[in-house]
C-alpha cells in the first residue's frame, strides 16, 4: 500500500512538473520574439569576434572560430539561465505564485517546470547557434557522437545555472532588478574564462580564477570534445562543478520558495 501511495505521488508530481513546463514553453508560442530576440544577442557575439576581433587574437594550432563557437554555446545557455529568474520574478510581481500556492500541486512543480523549459529553449538557442557556427566556418572535428556529448554537456550546464537565477529572482521579486542582476554575476564568470581568449594570456591573479572557473571547466571540456582531444580531467570538473552547483542551489531556491509562496 505504501509503495502504491509512493508511485501515486510520484505520478502526480511528474504531471505538475509537465503541466509547468508546459505552461512556460507557451509563452515562447504566444510571444515567438522572445524566442527570436534571445538568439539576437549571441549571434551578434559570434559576428563581432569573427569578423572584428578574430584576426587580432591568434590561437596556436587551431582556427580561431573553431575555438570560439564551444565557448559561445556555453555563454549562450549561461545568459539564457537569467530567463529563469525574470520569470519567476514576474510570477512573483504578478501573484502567481500565490496561486499556484493554493493550488492541490506539488511546490517543486513551479521551479522544476521553469528550469526546464528554459532548457528546452536553451536546446533551440544552442542549436541555431550550430547552424550559425557553421555558417562562418566552425567544425565538429571529433565524430557527431562528441559533438552530441558537448552539446549535453552545454545544455546541463544551462539547466544548473538556471537554478543559481532562481534564487535570484526569487530573491529580488522584480523583473526590472532581476534582469539587471542576472547579468551583474553572469559577465565577469564568461569573460573571466576560456570562452574568447586562452587563459594563458591573462595576468596572474586573473588566469588563477578563470583556470578554476566552472565555465572555463564546462567550455574546455565542450571545446576537447567538439575539436578532438577531449581530456577526461576537463570532463570531470565539468561534471563535480555541475553536481556541486545543484547540491548547492536546488535546496536553496526549494527553501526559498517556500518561504516566498
């Protein structure tokens, strides 16, 4: 009987975390330029280090798009992850939350749903982004099944980040504020990483940082994988930074919007 009651709960909060997902992905169904304009951003990153900043910063033994694009996809699903906390900010702003509070569903429906659907657009972002790579000369060099494997890699990093905004919508509670601090803690992490120069070029204190940097971790791994070379110790930081965010993280926003609904 307590097995039968334990499957039940588990089949209903799975259908809560659906119907949420669900919810949000809409939104992009209804209002299609969110979708279009979130592209806007890193495809203009590509086009401006290609064209303008490309010819300026040589990589040894590789072309410089081809180690661009790897560190382009991981700053495309860390600027998406800030959707997370604007829309819960939003639903905060507007008593959404309090509804859904009242509702016979499962609390962590609301966060799982958000940070999942998020993804689910972060796999179009990453996607185009691909296409775009490809249109300006990236490669995958290493097989599709690598490139598969750096683009999951990508995309989970997305989802744990997404986690971290969160708490900070959730925190703040306006979209206005959410927005603008979403990107204070998001552009020091990209630009302080592998993600458009090696860190080799650096100063010190800087390359110190970014060489432990979880995106450094996360874009290297991407990059191993999409040019040949993957190394298993990048691999597994990406992975130890993931898991350590969401054992971090998750209990956080829970704890949160608990407090918060």
């Amino acid at each position: 009987m307590k097995t039968n009651n334990y499957n039940r709960k588990i089949s209903w909060t799975l259908s809560d975390v659906w119907i949420m997902t669900w919810r949000n992905l809409l939104k992009y169904q209804r209002l299609p330029q969110l979708l279009i304009f979130s592209t806007v951003q890193p495809v203009m990153f590509v086009l401006l280090f290609v064209y303008v900043f490309g010819g300026a910063i040589p990589i040894p033994g590789v072309d410089y798009v081809d180690f661009l694009i790897p560190g382009i996809l991981v700053q495309s699903v860390i600027f998406g992850s800030t959707q997370t906390g604007i829309g819960l900010a939003e639903d905060l702003s507007k008593g959404m939350i309090d509804r859904f509070h009242s509702l016979p569903m499962a609390r962590s429906a609301v966060l799982a749903g958000r940070t999942i659907s998020d993804s689910i657009r972060n796999i179009f972002v990453v996607t185009l982004m691909v296409i775009v790579g490809y249109l300006v000369g990236f490669n995958f060099q290493d097989g599709i099944v690598n490139a598969l494997f750096a683009i999951i890699i990508v995309v989970l990093f997305g989802f744990c980040f997404s986690w971290i905004s969160a708490n900070v919508g959730m925190f703040v509670k306006d979209v206005e504020t959410a927005q603008v601090a979403g990107f204070i803690w998001v552009f020091p992490l990209v630009f302080a990483s592998s993600a458009f120069v090696p860190v080799d070029t650096m100063p010190d204190w800087l390359k110190l940082f970014a060489e432990n940097s979880p995106v450094t971790a996360v874009i290297n791994s991407a990059r191993g994988l999409s040019l040949g070379g993957a190394q298993f110790s990048d691999i597994f930081a990406a992975f130890a930074w993931m898991g350590i965010i969401l054992l971090v993280f998750v209990p956080l926003a829970v704890n949160k919007y608990k407090k918060v609904a």
